[in-house]
C-alpha cells in the first residue's frame, strides 16, 4: 500500500471542554460534521472543581488538510458547533482552548427559563 501526501495546512486546534453525555455529542456531532466538512475528536474526560465533579469531554477540532478553511470561517465554525453541543447537552457553560488562547462562554440565559 502506498500513502500519498494530498495536503498541508498550518497547524491550528481548538479544544472545547464541557460536561454532559458523550453519546449525545456523538450524535450531535456526526450531524454537524457532514454538513460542514469538520473533524472532531471526542476524548470522554472527568472535570474536577471546587466543590464540584462531572463527567463531560473535549472536542478537539483541527485544521484539518481534506476540508481546509481559512481561520475565520473555523472559528466561526467552532463556535457555532460548542453552542449548538451546549444545547444539545443541556449544558450552560464550555470552554475553547485554541492555540493561543483559552475563551469561557457562559449563556445569558436563566436556568430553566426561569
């Protein structure tokens, strides 16, 4: 078997750090992937806080050479796939770790719509 290179792109990632149902994000994220041309990893994860333990994961998104986007239409991207994850998983916070920096989102929405 023979591998050919069949492309480069600059090295770039975003981890996004949230708690919830693995199985769900699966889901979720086998939808949004063939719409947009994306590579996800999902590393299942235990967060650890004060006062606090959940079981969530880290969606780890590349730069990924078969589906290449300038930067701006991936971070958009990303963005659009950790909010729509946070829905999904019922989830009022994430966090995205990118190269060079580390974003907390926090919805503005009240808990329960209450």
């Amino acid at each position: 078997m023979k591998y050919i290179d069949k492309g480069t792109v600059e090295t770039q990632y975003w981890n996004i750090h949230i708690a919830g149902d693995i199985q769900t994000a699966r889901e979720y994220t086998r939808k949004f992937a063939f719409k947009h041309g994306f590579c996800v990893q999902l590393i299942p994860c235990e967060y650890i806080y004060t006062c606090g333990l959940e079981s969530g994961m880290c969606a780890r998104i590349i730069q990924y050479p078969r589906f290449p986007k300038e930067e701006v239409y991936l971070n958009r991207d990303v963005l659009n796939y950790a909010k729509g994850l946070a829905e999904e998983l019922c989830q009022k916070s994430f966090t995205i770790e990118r190269n060079n920096d580390t974003i907390y989102y926090e919805s503005d929405e009240p808990l329960h719509k209450k």
